[in-house]
C-alpha cells in the first residue's frame, strides 16, 4: 500500500473520530484515539516519533516530533484549533523534507467539519 492510500485511510479515520468524538479537544486526545483506530485498521503507527536534522555537519537526534508516523510514510500533524493557521502547513513540509518522508496531513480537529480541517503536503509525490 502507497502514501496515496494510506492517506485515504488516515483521512477516513479522522473523519470517523470526530464523528465519534465531536470537535475541540486536546490534541492528545485525538493523537491516542487516531493512533488506536488507525492500529485496528492494520497501520503500523508510532506516536511522538523523534526526528533528527543535520545542521553545519551537526546532527541533532531530536530537531522535532511527529506527532504521528504511519507506515514509516505518512506523517500526520494534529491541531484543535478553531481556524486553519498557514503556518501548520509550512512546518509540516519542512518537517517532510527533513525527514525524507512522501506525504503529510495536517488534520485539525477543532473545527465544526472535519473535512475543512483536512490538509495534505506532498513532498516529492505526484499530487
């Protein structure tokens, strides 16, 4: 399976917990019960995956975290915020680049309708 289906699935199970669970919690409520639907779905998903940037020939084990990886493809930005800020997508591209991954999301779980909190980044994909 592809980042391109993986993502569908990612964004299929956004969809379904926030259905479930409505918008504006924590952001760690949303990370514990993504990673948990999208495990029963078969995805290899780790939470708060350190990852590190080379700066100068200095290499820094953790330059940030994401707060999702599934599949060692996809990296999945959670927010709960009541709007969509620019600025999630620029850090998730660059988070992209870093660490040599295809695809992101950012999916923001603070708004009314989740499918206006769905972003995708490609980073070297056909879009």
């Amino acid at each position: 399976m592809g980042p391109n289906d993986i993502s569908q699935q990612i964004v299929d199970a956004a969809i379904h917990v926030h259905r479930e669970l409505g918008p504006g919690l924590l952001e760690t409520v949303y990370e514990v019960v993504m990673a948990h639907e999208l495990a029963q779905r078969g995805f290899n998903v780790e939470r708060q995956v350190p990852i590190p940037l080379v700066y100068n020939g200095t290499e820094f084990a953790v330059a940030f975290r994401a707060d999702l990886l599934v599949q060692d493809l996809v990296i999945v930005e959670l927010k709960s915020t009541e709007t969509n800020h620019p600025v999630y997508y620029k850090q998730l591209r660059t988070q992209l680049v870093l660490a040599k991954k295809p695809l992101g999301l950012v999916l923001n779980f603070g708004l009314e309708l989740m499918k206006q909190g769905i972003t995708r980044i490609v980073n070297g994909l056909p879009d």
